[in-house]
C-alpha cells in the first residue's frame, strides 16, 4: 500500500464519528524514506485523501541517528500539525495521535498514573503515562523526558503514549498493527466503562443559526446532558476544550446549548469538542471517578500559542 494511500486509509478509520477524534483534532503521520506525510492545522482527519489533503514535508536525521526533525523554509500552503515534533520524535513509520472520548474520561480524571497503567497492562499494553504539557514544543520535550520510563518489552514494535488531559499516540510498524492496537484498547475500556459504545456519531449534534453570529445546538441525550451543569460547559478537561469552547464562546438556556461562533463551521467544531467532554464527564460520573480539568494557567498557556491562534483563525471563514 502506498503512502498516500495508506495515510488516507487510517484518517477514514480513526475519523468517522466521534469516537476517536472530534472538530479538527488529532494527526496521523506516515515517514517515508526521507519526507514526512502529515496533516495540516485545522484539518479534519477525515477530510484527507490519497490525492490531497495532507501535507509532504522533508525530513533528516540528528546527528546521534536517533530522532527525525523536520528541515525548515519547506514552501507549504498551511502550517503543518501543532504536534509535528511529536511525531517526528518517534521513529515509527506510522504515528497516530487521537482525542478517544473513553480514554480522556481517564486520562482527564483524578485516578493516578499506576492506576490507569494497571488497567491496560493486564491486556498486553504497556503505555508510557505522560503528564499534562501544553501542545506544541513543551508537549514533545515532555515526551522526549518521559520515554525513557516506558515499563513494555524492549523488543517490542510499537509503542503507545497516554497523554495526561490529551489523549492517545500510538507509533508502529505499519497500518494493520497500528488499527490491531486501537482496537485492543478501545476493548480494555469497553471493558471499565460498559456503557461505551462501539461508535460515536456526530449525528447527535443539531445547529440552529438564531442570528448575530449566535447558534443553538442541540446535543443528543446519549452525550450525557442528564443533570447538566455551568460548570460542565466552562471548564475545560483538555486544549481542545480551551480552544474552541473557551473565551466566553457556551451559554446555557436549558438544556440546550448556545454557541458564539464566527461561522457554521466554528459553531459545529465546538459543538462537537463539548459533546466529547460532557461524554467523558458521563463515563466518570458512572464509573465513579472525579474529573481534573485544566488550571486557569494552564489555559493561559494554550490561548496565547501563535499556533492555536493559527488554528482559529481558519474557522472564522
């Protein structure tokens, strides 16, 4: 399978639904030779094809043979994933980096490090538990500190990060191993939450244009609006949350939610981001565990980043 093809492939797989990814989030990464295939900013993932949709970018070795950095002044149309360094830190051939609903309701939680590690290890899966950093640069010298303490079999091919209040990284050999290790995960927490479904559409979400750059949307019940809180809406369990619901953006009337937003598709990526979270507060609240969310200097941090920034401003057309 070429390149292209099988980058395409596993964006249609990781980014039908909700499940794995919402709004423009996440990244999936193919390193082929000496040029990196990668996602830009403000893309969704489902949105790439064999023939467009993702960005081709060179790469070269360090000097110790051990990481790949991108080479600069490459002539692109948009910036690439806010998270390129991520990806180029592991020597993986494929790199897929998500926002599962499941897994944020633990890794957006109060349970420790030992805990979650506990609940995968039992199947096989050994991830390396990296604690919260603002996406971007701080995120990847996060990792590059972190990686050293993974506990799985030196031999093994791939390699799998949970991402404190993030999400998911997983880094293999090829497509089929990496869908192979999705899968297993997504078992261990049907397994914790029984709830969980085996897919999360977007179809729950309904707009309404009231006028005045103002939406109302309506969330399905199955996200979980069931003794909705202010509070649910204002704070944020992860950046995406911050980014794209912050600044004063969510109101309530109701049960139902209301959006300031400069287009349709601003208003939908929001949406979306906070179905994901009021999900993930649910699967807490039913497996009894408390949520953590973001400190007011740690969403500081994410909104004053020239890529976020960046990102935003791609919705506001």
């Amino acid at each position: 399978m070429s390149s292209p093809r099988c980058l395409a492939a596993l964006s249609r797989y990781f980014g039908e639904g909700l499940l794995w990814v919402q709004a423009s989030g996440g990244n999936i990464s193919i390193k082929t030779g000496n040029d990196i295939l990668i996602k830009p900013s403000g893309m969704r993932l489902r949105q790439i094809t064999q023939k467009s949709g993702y960005l081709r970018l060179p790469i070269k070795r360090s000097k110790d043979n051990q990481f790949i950095f991108a080479t600069k002044n490459c002539a692109v149309s948009r910036k690439p994933s806010i998270e390129s360094g991520m990806h180029l830190l592991m020597p993986h051939p494929v790199v897929i980096h998500t926002h599962p609903i499941a897994l944020n309701a633990l890794l957006c939680s109060s349970l420790p490090d030992d805990a979650i590690f506990s609940i995968f290890n039992r199947s096989g899966i050994c991830p390396v538990i990296v604690s919260y950093a603002r996406p971007g640069v701080s995120l990847a010298r996060r990792i590059l500190k972190e990686l050293p303490k993974a506990k799985g079999p030196a031999d093994q091919s791939f390699k799998v990060l949970f991402l404190r209040n993030h999400g998911l990284v997983i880094a293999a050999r090829d497509k089929k191993e990496a869908i192979k290790i999705s899968r297993r995960i997504h078992n261990v927490l049907k397994r914790f939450f029984p709830r969980l479904p085996g897919k999360i559409s977007g179809r729950g979400i309904r707009l309404r244009y009231l006028g005045d750059k103002l939406f109302k949307a309506r969330l399905a019940a199955s996200f979980g609006l069931k003794g909705l809180r202010r509070s649910d809406i204002e704070r944020a369990l992860s950046p995406d949350m911050a980014v794209f619901c912050g600044k004063g953006r969510l109101d309530m009337s109701g049960n139902e939610i209301l959006i300031r937003a400069q287009s349709q598709r601003e208003a939908r990526f929001a949406a979306e981001v906070l179905a994901a979270q009021l999900k993930a507060l649910s699967l807490m609240k039913a497996a009894g565990i408390r949520p953590k969310y973001l400190n007011h200097k740690e969403i500081s941090g994410i909104l004053s980043m020239r890529e976020e920034k960046y990102r935003q401003d791609l919705l506001k057309n």
